[in-house]
C-alpha cells in the first residue's frame, strides 16, 4: 500500500493500529485503541435508548462531526432525525464509495474494520437497533473477506453485540447514494427515491434506516473512547477532526491519507510528491469542482471548499498535470456522470448527456457560436430538479471549470483547443492496489 | 402571506416529483408566472410559493396532471433536512 499516513501532517487516528503495529486483528485494535466502555454496558431494550445513548448522542454533537460520505451533514441530527420517527432502527453502514477516484472506505475497511464496526455497535446499541447492515460493492471481493473474517473474530470473542450481516448490493455509483441504497435493501433495484423533504428519513419495512458512511462510523468509535475534546484537538473550528483523503493524478505517490481538516490543499498534494506543480485540482470528486494552483493554500473545510465552488465531497483530491486539459477531463467525467445516471427523472436524463456532448465540443474547440451561452444556460438550470443530488454534483463540476478558469474555456470557446485536449492523455484516477 | 394567515389559509407551495413527471407540461400551461419548461419539457419551478389568487389554477394543475406530479405542500415544512446523498 502506498502511504496511509504522513507523519508530517497529523498523528494517525482512523488508521493508528495498522500504521503502529502493522497489524488490525482484534487484539492489535484493542491493544492501540482500547475497548468502548459503552459496549459493555447493558445495550438498549427494543426501540428504547440505552441509559447512555444520550451522552453518546450529545459527545457526537459536541465533537462536531459531520458526515464523510459526501454531504457533511451534521452526524448527530440526522440521528436525532431518525430517532424522532419513533421507529425502530437498523444502522446502515455505507461503504459503497462509487466513485472510481475514491479509495478511502475500502482502505479503511481493510485495514481498520474492527474500529467501523465498533462505531456501527455503538449506535446499534445505544438506539436499540434491530440489526446492522454493512454494505459494500459486490465487486471489492478482497474487502468482504476481511470484514467477514473480522466479524468471525469478533463472534468468537464473544464481542458482537447486534446481529451484524454484510449485504453486497451492484457496485453501481448511484447505488451508494443513500435513498437508492436503501431502495436495494428492500429488494428494489436500487434506485434513487424522491423524498419532498430531502432529509426525510427513509422507512425499511416497520424500522427506519440510520446510513452513515464507514468513515463516520470509525470516528463515532473514536468519540466514543475519547471524547468530543479529543476529537476538536484536530482539525479547524468549523470543521473539526481528521478525515481520510484519496489523494491521486499526477503525483508519485497516490494513495489514502489521514489528514487534519482545514490543512491547505497545497501540503496534502505534497503528501503525494507531485511530479510538477499541478495546475490545477479536482476537489470532491465528480460532485466536487476544480480549483486553480492560486487557491491552493486555502484550508480543505466544506466551508471553503463551497467558497471556490468546489467541495469536500467524500474526501478526493485529483492533481491534474500539465500533460492534462481540465476541459478535456471534464468532459470524460461527465461522460462517466451521464452514463452512471438512473434515468428516472427528465432534467439528469436530457440535461447531463447534452452538457457531456457541449464539454466535448468544447474540449475539441469544435462548438457552434452558442456553445458557451448554451452551457451556462444548461448548468444553471439542472441543480435542484432532480429526486437525488446527482446532477447537482455533476453541473457544480462544469460550473467550476466555467467560474474557476475563464481564459482556459474562452480559449477552447474560440477554436484554439491546448495541445492536450486532442491527446488522449487521460488522467490517472484512484489508487494502486495494495500489496 | 400576512392576509393569507388572517384568512386561516396557511400558504401554499409547489413541489414536483421529478420521477414521476413525464414532462406532459400542463402544470405549465395553467401556471406560466410559476411554472417554465425546460427545452426537453421539463418543469422548472421559477416560484414556489403560490399566491392567493393562483391558488384554484394550482388545484387544477394538481388534478389534470396526467402523471399525477404535482403537488400542494403546505409551507411549514420542518426545514431540518440534510441532503441524503452519499457522493455527490
């Protein structure tokens, strides 16, 4: 694998055990981490809170956490919002991380499973959960291995607290998303839900779904033995703690890494040994947006990413080399994007095919006269209008490129492509398989 | 708003499920201050809220819709969502 951490950046957390002992079996992970008090104390009685679920609860909202999975949401009301149904839980443990560029959930549930299922047991315990659910794509066979031999260590001893079951829906992008997520474990096909209110919780026969991504979950484990204090020790005010980044593109040195929130985009490329300075960068993935290498000494918060109209997203960063055109990359990830959509919904399935071909024309410096009109127009129109946030994520991405580097597109626009956007130098994306 | 609260009326909002719609356009046709097309006939709600004197054409748009999209939702809806999405 290559570097999980950097010492120079942040003292591991998510991934102290693997990176101090080499090892993450369940006597390593108690050795590095300790065991949660909690879990030894009586579990909650059906759809009752356990007698310490609510410092649980307020620990997770006073540490600030918010959701690794893409959205940032505030981890403790979307909790408060499923409780509030009054409905019965079961924890949902969301490692589909579809999005080709990211590699952060699979590494962590490789190399760290016992600290997600902890964060899992806690809640499941703390809420009365039926049972919790870990999802991961049904084609990262390496990564179920190991959480099911994890789980049988756990089983033999005698450490499980709910039943604990692996489910392997399609390894589709859009499955991950939370409604269509859910959607699959009915027995749906796994597509997005329109839900009039976004953040309503979704219904899993009588039970609700409580979704949380793995990473959210492995720091609810943290919080939980340590205390909201600890966890605010790293990271800024605003965005608080440590969260795992995919950092790849045209560094040497691509891999997972366990950065402080709020450290410049600038020191984590670093991180990666960069083969000339980049450009420019892809934050958030293909929800996110690029920035420019001007603004790479701005912090890596939600906040500031939004700012730059970009994102956190689930924690990507894609260096772009000077070998590559932003345009021309673009324009193959909304390819990707329009492919990838579920065709439910008019806006995503016209708009999303129309704006790849617009990029594409663009990249090629082939457009008619409106081309750049047509796609502000286009852009501008889709945000919103769709049952989930897909489309969202992929006209922030154009937005970005149309904002963030006018000379670039204006270039193009006028029929004057950069030598690269006529090779076909396609940027290297994820991450070399571990050892 | 205020006249509407002192009729008892609590104010009125548009919402469309976007997977429903087949883009049929009548909601369009009756409520063209509020409701524009996209160039593939697809709605794009311009204002949500609707106005008193609005509000029979946006009963009607709600009964003729053949995909039966269209939706009144009273205003106070609890704010308190997050946005449900893993990636992006």
């Amino acid at each position: 694998m290559t570097a999980l951490v950097d010492q120079r950046v942040v003292t591991p957390r998510l991934l102290a055990c693997v990176q101090r002992t080499g090892a993450f079996d369940l006597a390593s992970h108690v050795a590095v981490h300790g065991w949660p008090k909690a879990l030894d104390l009586p579990p909650s009685r059906r759809s009752r809170l356990a007698p310490w679920a609510e410092e649980l609860l307020t620990d997770i909202e006073d540490a600030g956490l918010t959701g690794r999975g893409g959205a940032a949401f505030p981890t403790a009301r979307k909790l408060r919002a499923v409780l509030s149904t009054r409905r019965r839980p079961v924890v949902v443990v969301n490692a589909m991380e579809g999005e080709p560029a990211s590699m952060k959930d699979q590494v962590l549930l490789s190399f760290a499973p016992h600290l997600v299922i902890d964060g899992a047991e806690l809640l499941a315990a703390a809420i009365g959960a039926k049972e919790v659910l870990i999802c991961l794509p049904d084609d990262r066979i390496e990564v179920g291995s190991v959480l099911r031999a994890t789980l049988a260590e756990r089983d033999r001893a005698g450490l499980l607290r709910s039943p604990v079951h692996v489910a392997t829906p399609p390894g589709r992008y859009l499955v991950g998303e939370e409604s269509a997520l859910v959607d699959w474990i009915r027995g749906g096909p796994g597509l997005p839900v329109f839900r009039p209110s976004k953040g309503a919780p979704l219904t899993l026969g009588p039970c609700v779904a409580l979704v949380h991504n793995a990473e959210t979950l492995a720091h609810v484990a943290l919080i939980a033995r340590h205390g909201p204090e600890w966890f605010r020790s790293a990271g800024v005010p605003g965005a608080p703690g440590t969260c795992l980044v995919t950092l790849s593109g045209a560094v040497a040195r691509p891999g997972v890494y366990e950065i402080e929130m709020g450290t410049p985009v600038a020191d984590i490329i670093d991180l990666g040994d960069p083969t000339a300075t980049p450009a420019a960068a892809l934050v958030g993935g293909y929800g996110g947006g690029w920035i420019p290498s001007s603004a790479f000494k701005a912090p890596y918060t939600p906040s500031a990413m939004r700012e730059l109209g970009a994102a956190t997203g689930p924690g990507i960063l894609v260096a772009l080399g000077s070998a590559s055109c932003l345009i021309a990359e673009t324009a193959r990830i909304l390819g990707w994007l329009a492919a990838e959509r579920a065709g439910q919904c008019g806006p995503c399935t016209y708009g999303l095919p129309a704006i790849a071909e617009d990029l594409a024309q663009l990249a090629r410096g082939t457009g008619d006269r409106g081309l750049l009109r047509r796609l502000e127009r286009r852009t501008g129109q889709i945000a919103g209008r769709g049952a989930c946030r897909h489309p969202d994520g992929a006209v922030r991405l154009v937005q970005s490129v149309l904002r963030n580097f006018p000379s670039e597109v204006s270039e193009h626009a006028q029929g004057r492509p950069c030598a690269s956007a006529l090779g076909e130098t396609p940027l290297p994306l994820g991450v070399p398989h571990w050892p | 708003m205020n006249a509407l609260r002192r009729l008892g009326t609590p104010a009125q909002r548009i919402v469309i499920d976007p997977i429903a719609c087949d883009g049929f356009g009548y909601c369009a046709e009756l409520l063209p201050g509020l409701i524009t097309l996209d160039e593939w006939g697809y709605p794009i709600i311009e204002s949500s809220l609707v106005p008193a004197r609005l509000l029979a054409l946006a009963r009607l748009a709600v009964k003729e819709c053949p995909r039966r999209a269209i939706g009144l939702a009273t205003c106070e809806q609890p704010s308190d969502g997050y946005s449900g999405q893993q990636q992006p």
